[in-house]
C-alpha cells in the first residue's frame, strides 16, 4: 500500500437495511412525537347535511372536547400512551401519542345549533346540518 492511500472496505449492499434506515428517518420516534399527531378526517356531504369523519383510534370519548368558537368548530383530545411495557424494551414505537386540535372554519348554509356527534370504533362522526335556505330546493316556472 502506498503512502496517503486510504483502505476502501466493501460492504454487501442490503436493500432490507436501506429501507430500514430510511424508515427510521423518515418515521419520528416516541420521545419525538408525543403531542405531535392530528387525526385524518374526511368531509363530504351526505343529503343535506356536511359530515365530518375523524379517525382517532385510542382516544377515549371523555377525552374529547368539541365546540363552536367565532365560527369554528374546533374538535381537541388526547391519545394516552399505554403502560404496559417500559419505553427500553421496545423495539419499535411508531404511534404517535398526546394532545391534538383540529379546526374548521363553519360555512354559513351549517345551521351550527344542530350539529350531532356520534363516536364507534375509534371514528367520530360530526353531522352539519344545512340551514332550511341553503337547502336545494326547486323553482317552478309560473306562465306569463
């Protein structure tokens, strides 16, 4: 070997160890993401109501909190992080646990004092009626 020359050592390339680093980057850990999750939703309009279907598996119901604030309906809560194993003997913890907020600015057809809300298997459904005038309605033609 010559003087200044460096020793290159060549490794056996493992796409499973690739893709294990990459995921490792990409996926925040526990201590990482305590308080940093918001729940997936879906809006859509179901007859004449807006629905709003939000995943929050984990969260027990007393822990939610839905209000109307300025014209915002506003759905908080928090997913606990279970106790039954010690953080050091895991191998893996990707769930994200803590406190969430989800805002959503009201349209003016939501007749906000009737908005119901149901809870089952991890999904809260919030129901949005529509105001009596923003519903469809059908004009007749009258002869002239």
């Amino acid at each position: 070997m010559f003087q200044g020359e460096e020793i290159k050592t060549l490794v056996r390339w493992d796409p499973f160890r690739e893709l294990m680093n990459l995921q490792q980057r990409l996926v925040p850990r526990y201590e990482d993401s305590y308080g940093t999750w918001v729940p997936a939703v879906d809006i859509f309009e179901k007859g004449d109501d807006l629905v709003i279907r939000a995943e929050i598996p984990g969260v027990e119901q007393d822990s939610l909190d839905i209000r109307i604030e300025n014209n915002t309906l506003v759905l908080s809560g928090e997913r606990k992080r279970e106790t039954e194993f010690e953080e050091r003997d895991a191998y893996r913890l990707e769930r994200s646990f803590g406190l969430f907020t989800r805002s959503f600015t009201l349209p003016k057809s939501v007749d906000s004092a009737r908005i119901s809300a149901s809870f089952k298997n991890g999904v809260l459904e919030l129901t949005l009626p529509k105001v009596e005038q923003a519903k469809p309605h059908k004009i007749e033609i009258k002869a002239a």
